[in-house]
C-alpha cells in the first residue's frame, strides 16, 4: 500500500507582526526561513467574494459595507506572514509556500520593507502584497462625494520587493496575482521573475476614479513576466489601476508569453494594462514578446499616461490608449530583434545587472516646419509636427468624398540634412493609413522610402518603417484619403547616426486666470520635451517651488490656485527652463475678483429624463448644494439627455462650469445659447471629446437668454452635481426708431439723431451707440449717447450728437444698444440715411 503524507495546517498566520500607528514595530530581520503549510479559514464561512487581485471582500449583494465592517468577509485575506504598522522588516532568502493564502502580505501601515531573494510556489493565494487597505478603508463615495484618505489607511511606503521567484501560485483563490500593491508610495519592485499564473503578474495600484490616494512615485523595472493570465481575462503582465501622482514609471520590463485561455470569453490581454482611474503613469523601454497586445491606457478615467520607446512583437499590436501619449514605440519579429530590445531581455529577471535610467530618443521633426497640399485643413498641419500627441491634423471634410481630391500630403522640412533611418506615423484611424513616403534634399526632387498608397490599410493607427543608408532635409507623407479624409496626430522621424539637437516647448503658451472664487481654476499645462527636460518655472526673480506652486507629473503640469493668487492683475510672464534648449514663455492674463458669482443659481431648468428612482431632478443642477445632483433615467447610459436653463433675461455670459458627478469619467457635452429660446447657436461642442476632470469651465463673450446643454456619458449615463453661469445683465433694448432732427443731417456738420427705445430690463446705466458706415462698410464715424431717463410708459428718445460724413451721398446707419462694460450687444436698428 502507497503512503500519503497529508498536511493539515491549523495556522492561518505563522508570523504576525503588529505595531500601531503611535509604536511601530521596528527592525526585524527574517533570513533563511522556510515557512510552509498554513490555512485559511473564512472561505469557510463566508465563500469568496474578491473584487479583483484578492485585494479585498465585497458585501452582500453590493449593500453599504459599513454593515460588515470588521467581520472576515470584509477583511483582507490572511497571509502566513503578516505586517502591520512596522518599519524597517526585512524578509530574505526565505521560502513561502504551500499557503492557505498570500504568502507575505503588508496590511495597514507599512514602511521599509525589504522583500529580496525569496521563493513563492504552490500558494493556494497570491506571492506577495503590500499596501493593503485598513477595515475602515473604503474605496467607493461617502455622503455622494469622492472619500478623502490619510497615509495610514494602508499606504505602503518606501517598500521594495527585489529578485524573488514567483511561480505557480493564486492555485486556488485565482484572481490573486503574484506581486500585488495597493496603495504602493515610492515602491520598488525590480528584478523579480513571474510566471504560471492564473490571472495577472503584478497588480500595482487601486481604485477606479482618478482621486488622489497618496500613490506616488512608485518604480516597476527589470522584471521578467512570462505565462501570465493562463485562465483569467482582463489582465496581463502588469496591471494597474488609479492615479499616481509624481513619476511613476515602468521600464526596462521583459514580459512574454501571454496567450488568450481556453476558458476566456475574450482576449483584453495586454503587456501592461492602465486601467480604470489610471493616470500619470509611464511605461518606458519594455519588451513585449508574444503578449496578445502590447498596452493599454484607454478605460475611463484614463489620461496623462506616457508609453515611450517599448518593443512589441504581438498579434493585436498596439491597443486603445485614449488621449495618453505614444511615442516611439517599435515592432519588432521574432528573427529580427533590435539590440535595444535584446539588451532589455538580457537585464531581465533575478540578479541582473541594472541599466541606466531609461532615456528618451530625439524626433527629427518636433517642432520643423510643415505645409499641407491643401489650403483648407480643419486643423493647422503643424499639429503633426508639434510634440503633442493629443493634437491632430485634419483634412477639410469636404475634400473627403471626392475621389479627385482622394491624395493629400504634408510634408516636413528638417532645415537640415540628416541620416532617415527610422519614421513613425501616428494617424487618426488605423484603418484608414494608406500612404508613401518620400523624401529629397531640395525639396524638388524625390525618393521613395515606402510605398503603400494603395495597400490595404493596416489595423493599427501607429505604423513605422525602416530604411538604411538615406539622407535627406525633406520628408513628404502622402495618404490616399478616399472616402475617408486624412487625420495625423504626430510624425516621428530618427536618426541613429547624427547629432540632432535636442528642444522642448510647452503648451499652451497663453492662459487666463480668474481670481473670482467661484470661477478661480488650477492652470494646466503640458511639457512637450524632445530630448530636454524642464529644470524650473520663474517669474522674474522667482522660482517657482515644486510640489507648493505647482505639480509636475511627467509632462504634466499644474499651477496651482495657490500661487496663480499671488500673481497681480494683468499680463504675467512665467518662464519655463529646459537643461538641453532654449527657455519658453508662458503668458498668464490675470483678472482680479469681480465678485460676479452665478447667474445661474434657482433659475428655471428642465431636463429630458431625470433618475426617477433616485429623484435626481433637474432643479438640483441650479439649487447651490454641492451634496445634491441630477441624473439622467437608469438604464438610458449612452443615451442623450439635454437640460435647458432659462437665465430670465439677457446676459453677457464670459464662463460656464458642469460639475459633473464622476472624475475624468469621460462626459461628452456641448452648449448652445440662444435669445430667444427658439434659434440657437454653438458655444462649445465636445461631443466627440471625453472630459478629463470632473469640473469643466468653458470661457467665451456670448449674449443670452436660454442656454442647452447636451450631455452624454456611455458607460454611467451623465450626472451632474452643479450648473453655474457667469455673466452680467445687458440692456436689452427695442429699438423702435432712428431720425436726424431736420438740418442736422449736413456733410461735415453734426448731426443730431433722436433713437426712439423700448426698455424692457430697466436697467438704469443703458445706453444707444451710433455707427455710420460707407457703401464699401468703412466706418465713418461713432457716437454715444448719454444714459436715458425712462418714463412710465417704458418709452423714452435717447439723442446721440454724431458728427456727419464729409461728404455728400448714401450710408448706412447702424444702431447698438450698449452695456455697462461698453460692449455692443448686437446689431438691433439698421437704416440708409442721405448726407446732404
């Protein structure tokens, strides 16, 4: 008879390692240790019901979990080593396997943990996880607004967790992953290889809006990942959600060998997946070898993520990456390997050696002169040229339908000549990129580097070619458009041979700040750097302090209110320096606070659907408390609704702001106004752009009434917390007549002209304005009225004294009614008068 060892484990923690927030645990070191066998017992009790990565329990039934706070199944899983509250533990060269759960889990308060040269195998759970969230932690709203969380609601800092062996782990609690982080500040996870696993390698960061949780600054690199997500979908190598402020980067990673599972409904495989809530956020210089996709940033909230300079050899490419940035990332074959990538390969995995920080390469044409074939373009062609690749150049639509206007071209000028060894093109649509490529060094005479003008298009929008010994100054895109209309949002062209410069700019280059506290914004700007990073912001004799003034996130940069207060009212001039080019201006229009708040506030509004389950009616959107919002019907997501604000009267509005319920949800929105409620004209359309932040402020100079809002959001349906409106009152004005007194009207002389009104606002400092005009409509001369006395029958003349044209013969007479900030409202009275 065969003998049968069986292992009964009755200890679900082996070591338990508990401080509290005022007496951390503090240096300990655990060094050479097996720690097998240990149990797990809440299953038991409670099933299991993670929400992803084995962070954490569900409620029943998706109630509040307040209810179950502090029972097992709200609790983080157990793990056979357990850590919270401590500082400076170290954990090396030890054995975790066969356990009921994680093998090593930081829960609640961790800081220095050193996690180096250890093994995790045959875990019914997860290798290891830090950064896990407190009983009291949770991750959805409180009282209907976005929580707010300290450092110790289970922040993991200045952990690391280096040149482990994790294998066949998450064996029965599969959703589990082999290195998981939380809430991870200035982590490390490096040199470490994964692989055979159910569900994804490294899960890094949590929750799904795009909130501040502390996450910062944390460094994924040098790790080897292979057989990842071998049952599960929606995964890959490295996973993460949420945002993470200060540059957190993933680089220098090997990850191969992700292939769809039999069992998987679908294949959302990627190398490395920014999901939900991710922003801010780099992927830098990573080889991904038979991954399904290489990346994606694309699921909403998402933006602000950088992927820079990675290899890819994978059968969907590059997936979906919404508005964040993709910049010289390369296909590779498995016969062709570029040494770059190789000698990513090569530093991958357990005690390699490190790598220098990971470098951007330097584009030819940031920045270079470019001129489109067409004279019309809906956006300027310098667009494909400027280093930002959120902005595009467009083809007019009206040259789309017409084959004879079917070929376009843009072509680039690099204002000197230069080796052309590699280009990249990012179009709009993958499946519209038929082109040829040529280039010249006179810009007359030219050569074909590729052709594909009348190949079928590839799937992917970013395409990139590859020619040895061509040099050129001029490089000419050519895209047949039939049917289509052409669109590019950036051009890469490199050379691996001659000294290009580097340079930087930054966008946008002119702002306004209103210091008005209802209207005042954060400014963003966006540091377009090409091989030059930004060293400092001045102003005069000041620099500008990090992390107080403003916040710098890769590429990303925010002037805080803080500051942009300090500034005096006016024209102010910051300047942006760069250590490799020329320093940039940015111009900031500073107004002071004209204590104009919100025209908007319990006037009439209705709206197409409301949640009527919920009552999030309409008069929410105007009532001033922010605790309370507007929802469209359940079930009508993707669906759109409008909501229309009757403001009682005619105004001068210069901002509008939605506050929508969700950050950088991805709202899709567009304003009309109108004066009369029936004719309405566009004040802003972003119908076919996605919202990045959960406040929006459109600025402009408009007259009206009645404004239209037009939302749409496909996943949530729209929700708004709060409509406002700055504007000021306008006379609104009838013009009933216009006559010169007999005699005035004389060549030369003054003519005296009697404007008979209708007032309808009573608005004590109105006004007329007088413009007279020749045939050819130059303007002959101008006249202001003095304020009008109105009389009970709401009818008065206003005299204008306006001197007459020096010569003989027929003009025009235009009449405007005028307002305080001596703007012209609009064109009310017209008439032909003779100058005799």
């Amino acid at each position: 008879m065969n003998k049968t060892e069986i292992i009964a484990p009755k200890l679900e923690t082996i070591i338990d390692i508990n401080g509290t927030d005022e007496n951390k645990t503090e240096n300990i070191t655990f060094d050479g240790i097996q720690f097998l066998h240990s149990n797990w017992l809440a299953p038991d009790s409670y099933g299991y019901c993670s929400v992803q990565g084995g962070f954490r329990y569900q409620s029943e039934g998706g109630k509040d979990n307040s209810a179950i706070r502090g029972s097992a199944r709200y609790d983080a899983p157990k793990s056979m080593v357990q850590l919270r509250h401590t500082k400076n533990i170290s954990l090396i060269n030890s054995e975790f396997s066969f356990s009921g759960s994680w093998g090593i889990m930081g829960y609640e308060d961790t800081e220095n943990t050193f996690i180096d040269h250890n093994v995790f195998t045959k875990n019914a759970g997860g290798g290891v996880t830090m950064g896990m969230a407190g009983r009291e932690w949770d991750d959805q709203t409180e009282n209907e607004q976005p929580r707010t969380y300290t450092d110790t609601d289970g922040q993991s800092r200045y952990d690391t967790i280096t040149n482990n062996y994790i294998d066949h782990v998450a064996c029965e609690y599969q959703d589990m992953v082999g290195i998981g982080a939380m809430l991870p500040q200035h982590m490390t996870i490096a040199n470490n290889e994964i692989g055979y696993l159910p569900y994804t390698g490294i899960n890094i960061g949590w929750n799904w809006l795009d909130t501040d949780h502390g996450m910062t600054a944390n460094k994924v690199y040098q790790n080897y990942i292979h057989n990842t997500c071998m049952l599960l979908q929606d995964g890959g190598g490295i996973y993460s959600l949420g945002r993470m402020n200060g540059d957190s980067n993933f680089y220098y990673n090997y990850i191969t060998d992700i292939e769809m599972s039999e069992w998987a409904p679908h294949n959302n495989l990627m190398g490395i997946y920014f999901d939900n809530g991710s922003c801010y956020k780099k992927a830098q210089s990573n080889v991904f070898d038979n991954t399904v996709y290489s990346f994606q940033a694309s699921n909403p909230p998402n933006h602000d993520n950088i992927f820079d300079g990675n290899f890819y050899n994978c059968p969907g490419g590059i997936s979906s990456i919404g508005s964040s940035a993709s910049i010289d990332n390369r296909p590779f074959t498995s016969d062709s390997v570029p040494e770059a990538a190789q000698r990513i390969i090569d530093h991958a995995g357990i005690d390699k050696e490190p790598l220098e920080n990971p470098s951007s390469r330097v584009n030819l044409a940031f920045g270079k002169p470019v001129f489109s074939s067409e004279n019309d373009d809906i956006s300027p062609a310098s667009n494909a040229t400027d280093g930002n690749p959120s902005t595009l150049w467009e083809q007019n639509i009206v040259n789309r339908p017409d084959s004879s206007k079917a070929i376009t071209s843009l072509t680039i000028d690099l204002e000197n000549e230069y080796s052309i060894d590699e280009i990249m093109i990012s179009f709009q649509y993958g499946n519209r990129s038929r082109y040829k490529i040529e280039y010249s060094s006179d810009g007359n005479s030219w050569d074909t580097y590729v052709d594909k003008l009348y190949e079928s298009p590839s799937s992917s929008s970013s395409v990139y070619e590859t020619k040895s010994n061509v040099r050129g100054r001029y490089v000419k895109l050519t895209m047949n458009t039939e049917g289509w209309g052409a669109g590019v949002y950036e051009i890469y062209i490199y050379s691996n041979s001659d000294n290009v410069p580097a340079s930087a700019n930054i966008t946008p280059d002119s702002v306004s700040y209103d210091k008005n506290p209802v209207w005042k914004q954060a400014i963003q700007l966006t540091s377009l750097e090409n091989g030059s990073s930004l060293t400092s912001l001045r102003n005069g004799d000041y620099t500008l302090i990090a992390d107080k003034d403003y916040e710098k996130h890769w590429n990303s940069i925010t002037l805080n209110t803080s500051y942009l207060d300090t500034l005096t009212e006016g024209i102010n001039i910051i300047q942006a320096d760069f250590d490799h080019s020329q320093p940039k201006n940015i111009t900031i229009n500073v107004s002071e606070n004209d204590e104009i708040t919100n025209i908007a506030l319990g006037k009439p509004v209705y709206a197409s659907s409301y949640n009527t389950d919920e009552n999030r009616y309409a008069s929410y959107l105007v009532d001033g408390d922010s605790s309370t919002r507007w929802a469209q019907q359940q079930g009508t997501a993707g669906q759109t609704s409008t909501i229309d604000l009757d403001l009682e009267g005619i105004y001068n509005i210069t901002k509008t702001s939605i506050d929508f319920e969700l950050d950088s949800a991805g709202y899709n929105y567009k304003i009309e106004y109108s004066i009369d409620g029936n004719n309405y004209q566009t004040f802003v359309d972003k119908l076919s752009q996605s919202t990045e932040t959960r406040k929006v402020i459109d600025s402009g100079n408009i007259n009206a009434r009645y404004l239209k809002f037009t939302v749409n959001n496909n996943e949530w349906g729209a929700s708004i917390w709060e409509i406002q409106v700055k504007g000021a009152p306008v006379n609104n004005w009838s013009i009933l007549s216009a006559i010169f007194k007999s005699g005035t009207n004389v060549a030369g002389g003054e003519g005296n002209l009697t404007v008979k009104i209708t007032e309808h606002n009573n608005v004590e400092d109105a006004n007329v304005y007088c413009a007279i005009y020749n045939s050819d409509g130059v303007l002959q001369s101008t006249a202001l009225s003095s304020a009008p006395e109105f009389s009970d029958s709401e009818t008065d003349r206003v005299v204008c004294k306006v001197k007459m044209p020096e010569e003989k013969g027929t003009y025009l007479l235009k009449v405007f009614s005028w307002t305080s900030t001596q703007t012209p409202v609009s064109n009310v009275y017209s008439k032909s008068i003779t100058v005799k």
